[in-house]
C-alpha cells in the first residue's frame, strides 16, 4: 500500500474494505464521511447503552523513516498502550468470558491544520506534525472504577513511555457522532485511507499475558 506522502494530502487512494468488528459502512466504495458515519452511530449507541465514550490525542517523539513507517510505530505503541489500559481493566483479558468488559477503540492517524490560535511548536515540528486521534469506549464494570480521563492523569508514567511524548484524554459528554467525525478528520481530508484505521483490541491472541506479571501490573 501506497500512501501519500505529501503532508498537504493532495491525493486520496480509494479506501479498501477495513477488517472490521463493529457495524459501520465498510463498502470499498464508502466515502470517508459514510465510514465516519458508521463509526459515530456505534460510539453514539454504546454511550447510550452505559459505555464511557473518550477522545484520545496521542503525540509522539521523532519517529525515523517514511511516513508509512511512522503511521507502523505509532500503530504499535498506541496497540501497547491499549493493552496496558486492558490489564488494569479486567483480570483476564485473554478468556471469552471477559471479552464484554474489554475496551474499543478506534484510531486514525492526522496532521496538524492551520489555526489562528497559538500552537505548541513541538507538536507541529515533531514528525511534521503527525499524530493519533481516537476514541475509547470503556466501562466500570470491571477491575477499573475511575473514568479513564482521571485514570491516564493519575497513571501517566505508566502509559507515556517509549516513542510516546503525550496522551490527551477527554470524555465524551455530548455530540458523540461529531466528536467522532473530529477524531477521524485525518480521512475527511484525505490525508490517509481506510487501511489506515487501527481498531483495538485485535484478537484475543494478541492481548497480554496473564503468565507475565509485569504487563499486568496494578
């Protein structure tokens, strides 16, 4: 897969199909504000149904190589920071019988846009700018009781670690579907496309291992 290197996004490469678990327009053929659409009905629905919905902003430390590798490491630390938040939410992430208390979350990769009002120099000159947008869904019916804005403050040394420079976590408290549009604007903008999306968890294979307690550590 190709993708367009010109931070402008210029050009758009037509989306194909994402591998998907929740319900959402995922035609070769959806629009970017149609797969955004989808997205934000489910996140709106789950609020609904007694989920915590979070805007997540992750920036990261210089990352080396082509925009594609960069989109790959940020990939890999937001999927280690999600399995982190997934041991401190439930006791055994890899049994079936947890799977309904683990988190969601859905990532797309951005670029800074023009802004009248001051922006930290770091955050736009650090790999161009690039960043994470996402939102989590999240619950307290398991181990963790504290919403997870309050979670990430408190526990900060344990999530920004690696290539990661920042977490910026708000909770969703109204307009669920825009809020998921903004999150996701880096495919509005045809900067990126739909292979771009990185939904959490994967597979319950890939989620840690109880053997291992460091990775599971309170």
């Amino acid at each position: 897969m190709i993708v367009n290197s010109n931070r402008k996004c210029r050009t758009y490469a037509n989306p194909a199909t994402p591998s998907l678990n929740f319900r959402l327009a995922n035609s070769t053929t959806s629009l970017p504000s149609q797969i955004l659409a989808g997205y934000g009905d489910w996140v709106n629905d789950s609020i609904q149904q007694g989920w915590d919905g979070y805007l997540v902003t992750v920036m990261f430390h210089n990352l080396s190589g082509s925009m594609n590798s960069q989109i790959s490491q940020m990939d890999q630390e937001v999927t280690s920071l999600f399995s982190k938040l997934i041991t401190r939410m439930v006791r055994k992430p890899r049994s079936p019988a947890w799977v309904p208390l683990l988190p969601k979350g859905i990532f797309v990769p951005d670029l800074p846009v023009f802004k009248w009002t001051k922006t930290n120099l770091s955050d736009v000159s650090t790999n161009n700018g690039l960043h994470m947008h996402g939102i989590i869904l999240a619950n307290r019916w398991g181990r963790l009781t504290d919403p997870l804005d309050l979670h990430f403050r408190q526990k900060r040394a344990t999530y920004v670690t690696g290539k990661i420079r920042s977490i910026h976590v708000v909770q969703i408290t109204d307009r669920p579907r825009y809020t998921t549009d903004y999150a996701g604007k880096g495919l509005k903008r045809r900067c990126f496309n739909s292979d771009h999306i990185l939904i959490l968890p994967r597979t319950l294979s890939e989620l840690p291992d109880p053997a291992f307690p460091s990775a599971i550590s309170p």
